[in-house]
C-alpha cells in the first residue's frame, strides 16, 4: 500500500518560531515566512540585533515578535515554551536554525572535550528540549512542522568536524524516530542537510572565503521544506557522499583523507 501523501502547508496565518533569527539562515528564513504572511517568533541571545530583526520585518508590513534567550541554558528553554504557548498557543512551525560549528582537525582537540560539549549543547540538547516543549500543542491541534537545519556532513563524514557533524548527526537521528511516533497527529519533521553558506559561522575558516550559497537563498529551501515537508533535503553531493560511504567505506576513507591533507586547520582552530 502507498503511503499517504501529506497535505502542503500554506504559510499564510501561521505562527513560525526561528531560532538563531539575529543573522544568516535564521534572519533570512524570518523575513522569507513573515513576508508569506506568518507570524514570527524570533529566538536568539543578542536582543539588540534580534531587536532590528523584528523592526526592519514590522516596518515592511510583516508580524514578529523577538524572544531574546540563550538556548544553551534549558532552563531558560523551558521558561520561552511557557512564555510562547501562553502569548500564542500552538507553534505550527519550528525552525530548529540556531547552532555552532567546530573546524578542529583531531590532532589539535585532544585538550579540547569542551568543543564536544558546546557542539551538544547548542547543536542537539537545545532544539531537543525546545522540541520536546513545543509537540504536545502541535499534537493536540494535530498539526505541526519542524525543520532543523543540520549539514550534507551527516552524509558526508568529513573530516575536521567530529563535533559538529557529531551534534547534527544526533539531532538528524532523532528527527526521524520522532516523526514516526508523530505520524498520526499529521506533525512533520523535515531535516535541511546544507551544503556551505555564507554566514558569519562559516567566515573564521579561510579556504571557504567567498563560497557557498547565500542566507537568501538557503532560507528559499527552508520555506519551499516548510510548504512542502520532505522528510529532507539533500544535496546531489551529500547523496553521492552518503552513497560512497555505504558502498566503498574504505575507498570513502582514503579519498576524504586526501582531502583532509589538502585542507589545513585554519588559523581559529590553532587558537
């Protein structure tokens, strides 16, 4: 039997929560669904730039609210859930954006269990116990999308980023367990593995300068994901990655090894 086809989800009068919404993908994606007419809940610690953020979407017709926090304290997680249901009821539409990426060949972290630690925190417990927060609404108005935004390195398995990709790898596990408990209540999740983009994220490491797509046009995808829900979103690349790494795991393993010789630690991971 054919799976059901889930219906597209019109982004018009629905409340949309973006983490990481103060720059990059996050603000990009913000201004995308309020220009489609969502509401937006922007979440991330810098108040001031959250604060343009919500202006600048206002003052060109849209609706935004900012809710400065920081996700890595869950606590404070659970106090935004609290603060957000009661101000607007369910979220239809969870942007799972905020993260931190780790370019540390392991040669230089041996000292550096913190670069786990952080990369967790921000990376996987922080859109988990927001998650978690946030489903039982979407649940119980049987309706509801999450995106996270993780990396084609879930694929891939590159080198220099055991944390990082580590952290999205969990997060991107953990989607899809839970899309199939969510299956009933028509709760999607949808996991956007990007490829490189422009973002002050990715400027300290010198050999991506200039490359990549841009916060525009990833948000693009974000919102296309969002409309359509796609279990996720791929690059041919990451395909062709995944497929090598299951089908010639050691060949994949010299090859990336070359590649990891080509490309030395920037002058950030040195410190």
């Amino acid at each position: 039997m054919a799976a059901p086809r889930r219906r597209r989800l019109s982004l018009e009068g629905r409340t949309v929560l973006v983490t990481g919404a103060s720059s990059g993908i996050g603000e990009a994606t913000a201004r995308a669904v309020a220009g489609r007419g969502a509401t937006v809940l922007l979440v991330a610690r810098r108040a001031d730039e959250l604060e343009r953020v919500r202006s600048e979407v206002v003052a060109a017709g849209g609706h935004a609210a900012a809710y400065p926090c920081d996700l890595t304290d869950l606590d404070a997680i659970d106090a935004l859930v609290t603060q957000v249901l009661a101000e607007h009821g369910a979220v239809d539409v969870l942007v799972n954006n905020a993260g931190r990426s780790i370019r540390r060949s392991l040669a230089l972290s041996y000292d550096r269990f913190h670069d786990v630690e952080r990369s967790m925190a921000i990376n996987f417990f922080a859109p988990v116990r927001l998650t978690l927060g946030l489903l039982p609404a979407m649940r119980a108005q049987r309706l509801g999308h999450v995106v996270n935004v993780v990396t084609w390195g879930v694929q891939m398995k590159a080198p220099k980023f055991s944390a990082y990709i580590a952290s999205k790898t969990a997060l991107d596990a953990w989607s899809r367990v839970a899309a199939r408990e969510t299956w009933a209540d028509d709760v999607t999740f949808t996991n956007m593995r990007f490829s490189l983009v422009r973002t002050a994220m990715s400027a300290p490491t010198e050999a991506y300068a200039g490359r990549g797509a841009t916060p525009e046009a990833a948000a693009e995808r974000v919102v296309r994901a969002i409309e359509r829900r796609p279990p996720h979103v791929n690059t041919v690349a990451g395909t062709v990655g995944e497929l090598l790494n299951l089908l010639a795991p050691r060949f994949a393993d010299w090859l990336f090894h070359r590649f990891d010789r080509m490309f030395p630690d920037s002058k950030a991971a040195g410190g």
